[in-house]
C-alpha cells in the first residue's frame, strides 16, 4: 500500500494525517508526492499509521514513502 492508500484507510485528511504525524502539512504533503524526507519524518507517518491501525507497519514498506538514509 502507499502512503495514499493508508491516509484513506486511517479515515485521515491529509491536514488530520499531518497533525495525527505531528508535522506541517508541507512536509507531508512532499512525502504524499513521492518526495525525499528526513528519515524522522518518515518515522513519525509510519508511527502514527502503527497506532492507528493497531499494527507495526515500518516506514521501509509503504510504497512511495521515501526517506534520506545517507551514511555518513
């Protein structure tokens, strides 16, 4: 499933799914687009999913969910 599909399956706006991540809505919206975001952030998404689902989903499976994992 992608990102769209759990916000829809949360029953989330995308204003409510920014503020259940505790993020700007810019931020969630560059990952609803498929852009790069901190790992944090994509942290934070998968986390409220989890909760609201009752289930661990990690971020590494929602499709689309891209996220910087640069070594340093």
């Amino acid at each position: 499933m992608n990102l769209e599909d759990y916000r829809i399956t949360c029953g989330w706006s995308k204003n409510e799914m920014a503020r259940q991540a505790s993020m700007d809505f810019n931020t969630l919206n560059r990952a609803l687009n498929g852009e790069n975001v901190s790992l944090g952030t994509a942290d934070k998404i998968a986390a409220a999913i989890s909760r609201k689902l009752g289930r661990s989903i990690p971020w590494q499976t929602i499709e689309g969910l891209n996220a910087n994992v640069k070594s340093l």
